[in-house]
C-alpha cells in the first residue's frame, strides 16, 4: 500500500511539473524575424525586454584597434529605459529612453527593434494572448571611450585623458594638467549618471595648484525626467588662491545649496517643479597690490539664506538628423521654452545684514518638425543684493541660428554680457567670443561689459572615424570689451575679424567641437594688433549648457 502511495505521489508530482513547464513555456513566445518599428507596435503588451551592447567599429582608423575597451553593462542601458516586460508599447516613452541613452555620450549608435510574438516555446499555436504580445530588443553600438584632451582658450589651456564609460559603467573620468593664467595644476573628475538614483548625476572633481586648489561635488537631475515626482538637487564647491609673491591677490571662496522640487501638472508639454531648500556662499578677496582686478578691490561675503523658485524642461523634442553628416544619425533639440527660476532670502553674517540671491535662466527654442533652420535664446541672471547695491552679479544673454546648407551648416551666434561688482574668478563670454582670440593677454578677455557676434559657414569635408570628421569653415566675427580693468588697461577694446579654419567635429552624436582658427583683423581699436593670428580651442554643441548659472559646476 505504501509502495502504491507513493507511486501515486510520483506520478502526480511528475504531471504537476510537465503541467507548469508547459505553461511557462507558453508564457515565452518565439518573435517572429520581422523586425518593426515601435510605432507598428502602439498598445501592444510587452512579453519580454533584452538588451544587447556592442562594441565599437572597427574601422581602419579606429582607436579600439589599439585600445582597450570594456562594452557597456547591460544594467547602465536598463536603468534609462522607461519601459519593462509587462507594460503597453508606449512610443512616448520609448523615444525618451532613446533620447537618455544618447544624452550619456557612449553611444554611437542606440536602437529599438520589434517583434510580434508567434509561437510558444514548446510548440503549441499562440492564443489570442500571445498573439498581442511583442517582443523589444534594445541594441546599442559603444564609442570609443578613451579620448585626448586638448583645450586652448584664451590663458587657459589643458592636456589630458578622458575615459567617458570606465569598464563599461557609465562613469566618466578625466585627467589632465591644465593651466589657467599664471598658474598651472593637475585636475581629477568623475561623472556618473544614473547614481545614486535613475535620472540622477553624480559628480566631482578637484584640482590641485602650486599657490592653491579648487574642488566640487554635486548631485542632480539630468534634464528633463518627465516619469520622477520629486528631485533633488545638492551641490558644494571651493576654491582657494594664495599669492606666490608680495604683493598678489588672495581670494577664498565656498558655496553649497540644497533644493528639494515637487512636480506639479503642467498639461503645455513640459515637466514643471516647485523648488524650496537652502543655500550659502562666502568670498574674501584681499587684493595686497599687483594688478586691478575686474570689480572691486576687496570683497568680504558670507551669505546663508533659504530659497524657493519653479523650474520647467521640455519633454517635447525634435528629432534632427540634418545637424549631423551621418545620415542615420539624429540630434535631439528641445522644443518650446524651459528655465529655472531661484529667489533667496537671508543674511549676511559679516555686515549682519539683510541680504539676498537672486538665479535665473530662460530659454526658448524655435524649431519645427521639417524646418531646416533652428532658433534659440538664452537669457541668465544672477547675483548678490543687499545694502542698496549689487555684488557678484551677471546679466547674459544669447541667440543662436542654426540653418542647414548643402554638404555643411550656417551657425550665427549674438551674445552680450554685462557684470557688476564681479568677483575675481570670472572671465567675460569665455567660450562665445571668437574675435577674443585677437585681443592682448589677459586683459583683453576682462571687462565688465562685452558684446560678440559671429557667423560661419561650415562644409564637411572627410570623416575621420565613424564618429568624427573635419569640417572646413569661413567665418566673420566681432567683439566689443567696455571697461577692461586688468592690468590697469583704461581703454576700450573691439575687432572685428574674418578668417578661416578646420574643425574636428562630432559626425554622429551631438558634442564639443576642436576648433583651429587662423583670423585677421580687418577692424580694430587700439592697442589691438592687426597682425593675423592663430587660435586652437573646444567650443561646446550650440544647445548645450543652458541652465542657470548656480546649476554649473566648474
């Protein structure tokens, strides 16, 4: 009897498991060999999500045939995608997620394929569920990630490393010796999207000077992250500049915020928040003779206030593959108008003073599906007040055309600058000012106010890489300095200039730019030289940076 028992208990054990192993095997579909476009897929349930990375091209300029290179984790590509196994074919989210994964620059290529799901693993005909199902495969091609750094702006210049996806994380890291004036230093940074939270960055980094150092670390949201109710946004920064001689200048500066944002329903195609947190900053300058330096001679602040304000990113793009030489290749640019908007209250703990901050950026972009040209502005204001005057403040304001042209791009840059009681680490349109490269050093690049405008013609002319190429460019710039300060320079400062260059370009993925210039001024002030001049720097993608100065780490 026993031995019956448990005949029957292995034998109904036995059909149990055949029973369930035929049903998990019904819940995995076979995806047909067609592939299809998300948008065929609308509504449809997702049976399963996979990933594929890989590596880069191997093209014959290639560095990954001298590199070493580690793919992409599966899990950094996971953590942007916005949709999983379970959920409805949503192409809303789908292209966001395709718009984060390009926004982390390791990717030279990153894509959604579909499949409708027409069979059972183990052979038995689809019901009518599996028959709504598809399968997504998410594929991802790497870039190469370990690059040069070269930078040359002004007495600013830089020679390094930069290894954009270490061992296949997402986290970038840089390297490099950099020299900005009179001093030069060895700086370390690291960034890492996605940490410590999705939608998250994480960042840090410090140099390290003979006569001083600065320092930083922070932590935001990444744009817009239209599926988070709540952000978080936290950051501090330092820096310190000693003397190397009597007399020089001293100057010590600290800065830390904290703002907490609340989403609220904003139906205008955009993510908007409520901000509220705290922040503080403290500059000394002692100036103990030397050269003057742009803005006031001492400066004596130590600001804590709480803070609140509203900040809105579009959640609608356009998908442009006209900005980019690769034909399958798309820049994302966002459409309609976003900012950020902070108002602090508090005191000054030196003067034991009402005091206030004030932080603003506003931007709107031009661009409609199919147009060949692209309009955006910029508008940033920030700055100290108290004691019926204005420290450490800044006006600027930009415009930039980009229009398409056979075989290139037409790109129109306007930009203005006015400072007021500025501290001392502050330079004037830095990396807007293309005629700048005419005026002295330094004092040609301080002043107080500044206006520059440029227009350039760029034909692509070979590709280099599956990523880069060199563009050939004929450009006409000009630039006006009111109030130059440094080195006890009285005049103003202009020059218009018309010259040529190549330019080492991004050919698939919106990035910086290596510009080699060789100009001539045509147009000129005094004590600027007509003598033609070359110039090496890195100019940014035109709709990069645009948030609010407090938001910029250096």
């Amino acid at each position: 009897m026993q031995c019956w028992r448990l005949g029957t208990l292995v034998m109904a054990t036995t059909v149990m498991v055949a029973a369930a192993a035929r049903v998990a095997g019904a819940q995995t579909c076979i995806a047909s060999r067609r592939a299809l476009a998300p948008a065929a897929l609308t509504g449809l349930r997702i049976r399963s999500v996979e990933v594929v990375t890989q590596p880069p091209p191997l093209g014959r300029l290639s560095p990954a045939r001298l590199l070493p290179h580690t793919p992409t984790r599966p899990a950094v590509v996971e953590r942007e995608l916005l949709f999983a196994a379970g959920d409805t074919v949503d192409t809303l989210r789908i292209a966001q997620s395709m718009r984060q994964l390009r926004a982390l620059g390791i990717f030279d290529d990153a894509r959604v394929e579909g499949r409708r799901c027409v069979g059972a693993r183990d052979g038995t005909r689809p019901d009518s569920t599996t028959a709504a199902d598809v399968a997504l495969r998410v594929v991802t091609r790497d870039l190469m990630s370990v690059t040069p750094v070269v930078r040359v702006r002004g007495s600013s210049a830089a020679v390094g490393v930069d290894e954009r996806n270490a061992l296949g994380s997402g986290v970038a890291l840089r390297g490099v010796v950099q020299s900005d004036g009179n001093r030069v230093g060895v700086a370390m940074a690291a960034h890492a999207p996605g940490l410590p939270w999705p939608g998250a960055a994480a960042e840090l980094g410090a140099v390290q000077y003979a006569n001083g150092n600065s320092w930083y670390a922070g932590v935001g949201p990444r744009g817009a992250w239209p599926t988070a109710p709540w952000i978080v946004d936290g950051r501090v920064a330092g820096s310190e500049q000693r003397p190397r001689n009597e007399p020089g200048t001293l100057f010590q500066r600290r800065s830390s915020s904290l703002l907490v944002g609340r989403r609220v329903r904003d139906p205008g195609g955009a993510a908007s928040y409520l901000l509220a947190g705290g922040e503080s900053d403290r500059a000394d300058l002692s100036l103990l003779g030397g050269d003057a330096p742009v803005g006031p001679r001492l400066v004596h602040r130590d600001y804590v206030g709480l803070a609140a304000g509203a900040m809105r990113a579009s959640t609608q793009f356009d998908t442009v593959s006209w900005l980019l030489p690769d034909s399958g290749s798309v820049a994302d640019v966002p459409r309609g108008t976003e900012g950020e908007l902070l108002i602090g209250a508090g005191r000054d703990r030196i003067g034991q003073q009402r005091a206030g901050h004030a932080d603003l950026w506003l931007g709107h972009t031009l661009s409609r599906p199919g147009a060949r040209t692209i309009v955006a502005g910029d508008l940033w204001a920030s700055g100290f007040f108290g004691d019926d005057q204005l420290s450490a403040s800044t006006v600027r304001s930009s415009l930039v055309m980009l229009r398409d042209a056979p075989h290139g791009l037409w790109t129109m840059r306007l930009a203005g600058e006015r400072l007021m009681r500025p501290d001392p680490d502050v330079r004037a349109l830095a990396l807007l000012d293309p005629a700048a490269a005419a005026f002295p050093r330094p004092a040609g690049r301080l002043a107080e106010m500044a206006v520059a405008a440029s227009a350039e013609r760029a034909v692509h002319l070979r590709a280099l890489t599956r990523s880069l190429g060199v563009d050939g460019a004929l450009f006409a710039a000009t630039s006006f300095r009111w109030d130059p300060t440094a080195a006890g320079r009285a005049d103003d400062l202009g020059a218009t200039v018309v010259g040529f260059g190549l330019r080492l370009a991004p050919w698939r993925r919106a990035g910086n730019t290596v510009r080699l210039d060789v100009g001539v001024p045509v147009l000129h002030t005094a004590g600027v030289r007509s003598r033609p001049y070359v110039a090496l720097s890195i100019v940014p993608w035109p709709l990069s940076n645009r948030t609010r100065d407090g938001r910029r780490l250096p």
